[in-house]
C-alpha cells in the first residue's frame, strides 16, 4: 500500500460487531485478566484503540514487521520517555544545537540531576559525529531535520552510522517532515519521535506523541513509560485516528502550497531572506532531495519591512503559536518558541528578531500568496 492508503486503512480494528468502516472505540480500563496475557490497561500502551493508532504509524514510519510504537499524551512525553530509556547515570548524550525548545530545556534542566552528561553540537552531521566520537559514554544521540525555525537539513544515515559504530541510540524529532515526507527508520535510525499535536492532529486541537522503532528497542521504551505515565485515553485516540486518515492528504498540500509561497517570497523585493529546504537555492535543497519525499509545509523568512507590522496586516495567515494545522499560522520564533534561548545563542543560530516562521495550510495557495503580497505592501 502507499502511504495515502495506509492513513486510510492500515490498523483499523475490524468492527465484527456492527460491520462500521471504522474501529470501535473500546473506553474500559479495566479488562478481564483470565487465561489471558498483555491483559490491556492504558498505562500499559496496549488498549485496542492505542494499538491501532501505533500501527497505523508505525505502517507510515516504513517500520516493517519488527516494528512497533508507543503512542504518549504529548510529543514532550515520548521524547523525555524515549532518551531516558535509554541514557542511565553515568552516560553521555549528543544532541544538536537546533533543537525543539522544550528537548533543549529537557537536557539544561534536567539531565544534570540525573547525572547524565550532555555536548550540543552545531547543526551539521560531521560535528555531531565528532561530538559523538569524542564521548567514550554516549548512549544516546538526538538529531531534528529539517530543524525549527531555520530548516536547517542534516544528513541523517550519516549520523546514524556513526552512533551505530558507538552503540549509541539515535532519536530523530519526525515532527516537522512527517512520516508522508521523510522516513528516518529507512536511513538507519533507531528511534522517531513525533509531536502528534502538530501534524498528526492537524486540527489545531489534540495534544498527542509517539515513538516508533524497532521490536526491542520499543519494548525498552515502554517499560519506561510505565513509569513516568503519559497515556492516552480511548475517546482521543479515536480522534487520533480519524485524524490520521487525512495526513497525507493534508502534508501532501500543505507542503505544495509551501514551495509555491516559498517561490514567492523569494522573488518579492520586499523580502530580505527565506529559509525552504525545497527551493531550488537553498544550500540544503540537494541534501533534503536525497532523504525527504517532500520537504515540508513550514517557510521562515524575513521581510524587509517591520515584522510585526506585516503580522498585523495579515489577513487570512493567524499570528498563533504551535503548527501543523489545516489553517495557516505564523509566529516570531525570537519572542515565542525560542524567547527563552539567551539572545547571543540566536544570534549565532541564525534567529533574527525580524524572523518569521510560516506553518502553511490547506487553504487555497493564491489567497495565501494574496495575503502575504498585500500585508508586504501596506
Ligand atoms: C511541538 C513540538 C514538540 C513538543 O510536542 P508537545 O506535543 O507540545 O509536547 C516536539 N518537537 C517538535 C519539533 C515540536 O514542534
């Protein structure tokens, strides 16, 4: 099956009741135990409704036979969940330096306590191989690409070979390509994370995540969250799913509508930069072709008149954090997701306190284009 198949079909549990198309939602937490084994509890990550969501991802990710998922509460719990079932007291985890804010401020405020050592290396997979060489401990390795806001694109087996040459784990943040655009497990990663609240939903109104890998490396990652909690009750997996039925409808759009207004801004003289992995003058284009299907429905740039005033002229385009939704959205990455990275470390990164980040729509692409002109022009 392709991939706009599977988000229709892949998991859903046969409705032998009623013959519905969809799965039945099964809300109990209290199942019989006798003569049965893996009796399903929420906390367990294996009721009926969660299982079937898991398959219908891990059918995305390109998991294959032996993989397998947990589907958590937020992206943030399948992240924290994923690293801590594999990093102990003692080890030492790689991450880079473009990541998500809330994994960024994961590793700074927490990882110290636990006595887990940490290096951020740039953005680039020769520094994060060499980061991991030069750590005898690390066990962990957590990449993004392409990264938020500046869609930046790393080459992805080339990280992976070298933390496998390590025994170090690789966790890749999926949350931004999607598994209709890019497939990390096929180039050699060991782990994907989604934000299930951005994409998966696409709705603007589920708070989701999961992890996808393979059988053992699953397990390891459930017995964790057991512990720390983080699951999902059936009524919003049902929600979940329905939702997932549309993905590829939805990213396939969206990421077309992106190059289009991509194209745009980079051709409008008001318009000082654009940050798009698919436009053809990105330095990142040739390395996104190689390992995406599309490249994404979120665009950076920086136009040449006051951001907030453009914001404000908007019309159709939301200012409103958060992304991923069917309804086009725009932010300050500076004053909002990473208002809390010290401003010398911005500056570095490349994040001006002009910089947008667009998360694109499915409306259609010349009234986004219309509004983005005229909010230029006024
Ligand atoms: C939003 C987001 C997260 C965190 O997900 P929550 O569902 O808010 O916990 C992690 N990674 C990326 C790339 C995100 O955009």
């Amino acid at each position: 099956m392709r991939k706009e198949t599977k988000c229709v079909h892949s998991g859903t549990i046969d409705d032998i009741m009623s013959g519905g198309v969809n799965s039945p939602v099964f809300p109990s937490t209290a199942f019989n135990y006798v003569d049965r084994q893996d009796v399903p509890y929420p906390r367990a990550y294996n009721t009926p409704n969660q299982k079937a969501v898991v398959e219908k991802v891990c059918a995305l990710e390109g998991a294959g036979e032996g993989g397998d998922g947990v589907l958590f509460s937020s992206g943030m719990a399948a992240i924290s969940t994923a690293i801590l079932a594999f990093a102990q007291q003692g080890d030492h985890v790689v991450l880079m330096d473009e990541l998500y804010g809330g994994t960024h401020s994961f590793a700074t405020e927490q990882f110290k306590r636990l006595g887990i050592g940490y290096t951020f290396a740039a953005t680039d997979a020769g520094a994060i191989c060499a980061a991991i060489g030069e750590n005898e401990n690390t066990k962990v390795v957590v990449i993004e690409s392409p990264t938020n806001p500046l869609l930046s694109v790393i080459d992805i087996r080339k990280v992976a070979d070298c933390a496998r040459s390590k025994n170090a784990v690789t966790i890749i943040d999926n949350t931004f390509a999607t598994p209709v655009n890019q497939n990390p497990l096929k180039l050699g990663v060991d782990v994907v994370v989604h934000s299930g609240t951005k994409y998966f939903g696409g709705h603007s109104d589920l708070c989701c995540g999961v992890a996808v890998a393979g059988k053992e490396n699953a397990q390891r990652i459930r017995s964790e969250a057991r512990h720390l909690g983080g699951s999902v009750n059936a009524l919003t997996c049902h929600l979940i799913e329905r939702s997932l039925k549309t993905l590829a409808l939805r990213v396939e759009r969206q990421s077309e509508n992106a190059l289009r207004i991509a194209q745009f801004l980079e051709n409008h003289p008001k318009v000082r930069r654009v940050y798009y992995p698919g436009l053809a003058s990105s330095p990142h284009h040739e390395m996104a072709k190689s390992q995406m299907e599309g490249f994404g429905a979120m665009v950076s740039f920086e136009p040449g008149i006051d951001a907030g005033r453009f914001t404000r002229n908007l019309r159709i385009i939301k200012p409103a954090v958060s992304l991923g939704g069917v309804e086009s959205t725009i932010c300050p990455p500076a004053a909002t997701s990473h208002a809390g990275v010290p401003v010398a470390d911005r500056q570095r990164l490349g994040i001006s306190d002009s910089l947008l980040r667009l998360s694109v729509g499915i409306e259609h692409y010349e009234d986004l284009i219309e509004d983005i002109g005229g909010a230029l022009e006024l």
